[in-house]
C-alpha cells in the first residue's frame, strides 16, 4: 500500500465532503423518499396491513433504512460520474498519490452521506411514534450491519460510476435496489405472499437484514438472521470490491 | 520559488528531459500513433501540431502515464514511463484539454488540495502566492462554477503549477477560449517558461505555437513529419517574395481593439 494513502485519502474525503456540504440537496433527496414510503404506509395503507405487532411505523422502520441506503448509494454512482468526465479524475491519476485514495474517498463520502439520512429518516420515525427500548449494543449491532450494508451497496455504486457513458445511466443502476425492500419481509409478513414470490422473498439479503434489524429494535433474540445478514453484507461487499477494482485498474492503465 | 526549481547546469540545457521514440498505440483496429520520435530540451516550449484526430492527445497521455502505449520507449525527466511510472508521476503536471478544476470549490481550495495532494507544507500560502501571480487573487474564495473559460484556465495552469514539477504538458490550453482568454494563457506560459519549466503544448492553432514554441513538430498520420525552429520550417517553403499587398486589419485585431484594452491593462 502506498504510504500516502491515508493522507490522500482524507484530503479527497474532505473535499467530496465539502461537495456535500454545499449542495446538501443530495441528503434531503436521499431521505425525502424514503420519508414518503413511510408516511404513506403508515398512515395509508397501514391501516389495513396484519403484520401480528403493536405498531407499525417500528415493523416498517428496517426496511425504510434500507431504501435509504439505497437510493443514497446512487450518488456515489453521480459524483464518480462526474469527476471522470470533467478533467480532475485525470488531473488526479497524473499525480504522485496513492491511487486507490480517489476511489476510498468517494465510498468513505457515501458512508457519512448516507449515516447523515438515516439519522434524518430516525428522526422522522421517531416523530411519528417510533419507541424502541433497544440499548447502546443494540444500536451498535444495527448500525454496524448498515454500515456494512452501505459499503457493500456502494461498492456496487462505483462499477456504474466508472463506466457509464451517460449521467442517467450511471445512477439508474439503483432503481432495482430501491424496489428489492418490497418483495421482503420489509412492509409486510412473507407469510402472506403466493409461493413464488414469498421463496425469493425469503432468500433475499434485505429480508434478513430487515428481520435482524426488527429483532434488534424490539429486543428479540435475533437468532440466525443476524448472521446470514452478514454474510450477505460481507458476501456483497468483498465481490462488488474486487469487480470494483478491477473496472478501476482497467479504466487507469 | 525560483531556489526549488533546480535549475540545471548549462552544459545540460539540451539534454532531452522528454524522449520519445518510435511510440505506437491502436485504438481496435484504428492506428493513431505510428512510430513517433520527439526530444524535448530542458527549459523549452515544444508545440506539437495537428490536425484534430492526429494523436495530440494521446501522446500527452501515454507521457503523462494514463495510458499504456504498445511499443516504443517514452522517457519524461529520465524515467520510464511504463516501468517507473511513479517518479514521472513526481516530475509532472497535465493540464487536459478540459479545465481540470474542481467547480464546486473555490479557486483557492482548488489550489490547496493540489497542494495537500503533492504533500506539500503550508499549502494555504502556496494558494495564495499563485492567485496573485495569475491574477486571480479577488475572485479567489469565489466557486469556480462563476468563473469565466479564460480564469478557469488560469487557474487550471496554476495548478498544474504547484509543486514545481520540472515538466508541464499542456493539451491545447486555448480550444475553445475567446481571443481575450486566449492572450491570458499565452500570458500565462510565458510566465511558467520564465522559471525554467519544460512545456509541452499540443495545439491546432498555427498561431499559437508560432507565439510560443521554442520548436514545432507536425503530427500527421501517427508519425513526426516536421520537427524544427520557426525559422527552420519556415525555410521548408520556397524563399518569400515580395509583393505589395493592401494592409487589412483581422478581425482579430478589430476585436481586439474594440474589447482588449481592458485585458492588456490587466497584463501590465
């Protein structure tokens, strides 16, 4: 690794941040959806959904959580987009820095971004009614597993990032992502769902995350689910990683 | 400034700090590069001339370590581009055919986070002295979104700048400027030769590398088909003769004129 990595990278990290901070559109956005998604179930359709708990906006959070992410993730996507199209991204590869550092920057950003909505969307929740008696290791544990989960997510983000030809397409690649939270255990039970559908249902990572997540908040054991979350999270994240790497090294030699 | 730009000793001003020889490179089938040669010398501007498609940029590149060539040997400062690419990496800056510079920040962050990026001490000051050198220092906590084609290039060059690389490749800096902010940059190279800076300017205006190059080549069809002095190209052509033409002002001059006083003021 080159010794400037460190360095580079936090030099990077703080202007994408900057970036960030004066166009703090990219967070409201993020959490704007998300944020709709939950009114609407909660306070439309909610009504009429079984799901066999006391309140609905604490079965509907995880899976809010998870849209979050992944709607935040295709800024990620954008903001590679545009730096490879304008000349900085070649300024930068012309110069003696750790290499890597441009590609860390942009995914340490996506984590900040991402971690600041899902504070806005809990924020929200908890206005509407969301209580959890979930202690400090408990939260750690949910934070930890979305942390993962928006690494692995954003992982993803750079691929198209990279090597879109068009802006659109470089965050249409999350639309899939933000829809993949409605056939899981997200917004209502499995039980519920014609054979098919409910077996894809059940071995997709979001229902595991969402169920580990709902544990942790309502103080279950979280059983099983917490572990094949992670494998999930880890799964993705040291795939979409190495495919990552391999799109950069290609795109800079 | 001038202390850190170790200057050479003049018995080795001529010694080539750009080698390139018999450089070819193929896009699929299209063959853009041929077997070039060029030898840049110390402290010199070499413009490289052609038409658009010719492979400017591409040289620029490969010498810049974005890109790979396929066969030939390209040495900048005395190392290999392909094996060390590193240490190139340490003895140059590109400034691309698009201005590469942060439009979210302001000039002076662009400044400091080159700075920083060539762990550089006290990068704050570093900023500050080249806003003043080009002319930039009011518009300096501006984002550069609200800069004009002709101050995004200034500040382009000043970031090219930082760090005193000894070698500078400019990809035709003035595509697409008007003539105001053409004379800026112009302005702005002389500036850097001035330090000692070895230049390497890719352009398609005549012109241009008549205003500015110490020596000229002709990229046409991959290959080096002129490569001299003005006056040595210019010896190419049969003697002048002379004839009595009515002198007309160009349109560049009338522009000039009516609009420039403002630029040649700000120059002085």
């Amino acid at each position: 690794m080159n010794r400037h990595f460190v360095g580079d990278t936090a030099v990077l990290l703080g202007r994408s941040l900057r970036h960030i901070a004066r166009s703090p559109d990219t967070i409201i956005t993020t959490a704007i959806m998300p944020i709709a998604f939950m009114l609407l179930f909660v306070y439309v359709f909610g009504g009429a959904i079984e799901t066999g708990t006391d309140s609905y906006v604490k079965y509907l959070l995880p899976g809010i959580l998870i849209i979050t992410i992944a709607s935040g993730i295709s800024y990620t996507a954008f903001r590679l987009f545009l730096d490879t199209k304008g000349g900085i991204f070649e300024r930068f590869q012309s110069m003696p820095i750790a290499r890597s550092s441009v590609l860390w920057a942009h995914v340490l950003t996506s984590l900040v971004a991402n971690l600041i909505s899902i504070v806005v969307v809990v924020g929200v929740a908890l206005i509407m009614g969301f209580r959890t008696g979930a202690g400090v290791s408990q939260w750690l544990a949910v934070a930890g597993i979305l942390v993962l989960f928006t690494l692995a997510l954003t992982w993803i983000a750079v691929i198209p990032g990279l090597t879109a030809k068009t802006l659109d397409g470089a965050s249409a690649f999350s639309y899939p992502l933000i829809f993949l939270p409605f056939v899981s255990s997200a917004f209502v039970p499995t039980e519920s769902m014609p054979g098919p559908v409910r077996a894809f249902a059940e071995h997709q990572p979001v229902t595991s995350i969402v169920n580990a997540i709902r544990d942790l908040f309502s103080q279950q054991p979280v059983g099983t689910d917490i572990w094949i979350a992670l494998a999930w999270c880890v799964g993705i994240l040291v795939v979409a990683y190495l495919f990552a790497n391999v799109t950069y090294r290609r795109k800079i030699s | 400034m001038l202390a850190a730009m170790n200057i050479p000793p003049t018995d080795q001003v001529q010694q080539a700090v750009i080698h390139v020889q018999g450089l070819e490179k193929s896009f699929k089938q299209l063959k853009v590069l041929r077997g070039m040669d060029i030898d840049v010398a110390r402290g010199t501007v070499f413009a490289l001339l052609g038409s658009n498609g010719a492979g400017k940029t591409t040289v620029v590149k490969i010498l810049a370590t974005l890109l790979k060539a396929d066969a030939g040997t390209a040495r900048v400062n005395g190392f290999d581009v392909a094996a060390q690419a590193a240490e190139v990496r340490e003895s140059i800056s590109l400034t691309g055919q698009f201005a590469a510079v942060d439009e979210i920040l302001s000039g002076r962050e662009n400044l400091v986070l080159v700075a920083r990026l060539r762990h550089l001490k006290d990068p704050g000051a570093i900023a500050d002295a080249l806003l003043k050198r080009f002319s930039l220092t009011e518009a300096g906590t501006r984002r550069v979104a609200t800069y004009s084609g002709g101050m995004r290039r200034r500040l382009d060059i000043a970031m090219s700048l930082i760090g005193n690389p000894p070698v500078i490749f400019l990809d035709e800096p003035t595509t697409g400027l008007d003539p105001e902010a053409r004379i800026e940059v112009w302005h702005a190279v002389k500036e850097l030769v001035k330090g000692g800076t070895t230049v390497l300017l890719t352009t398609q205006y005549l012109d241009e590398a008549e205003h500015l190059a110490d020596r000229i080549a002709i990229l046409h069809e991959g290959r080096i088909i002129v490569n001299g002095t003005l006056d040595e190209l210019k010896q190419l052509l049969p003697p002048a003769k002379i004839e009595y033409v009515e002198k007309q002002p160009s349109l560049e001059d009338v522009f000039l004129t009516l609009v420039g006083s403002r630029t040649n003021k700000e120059e002085r």
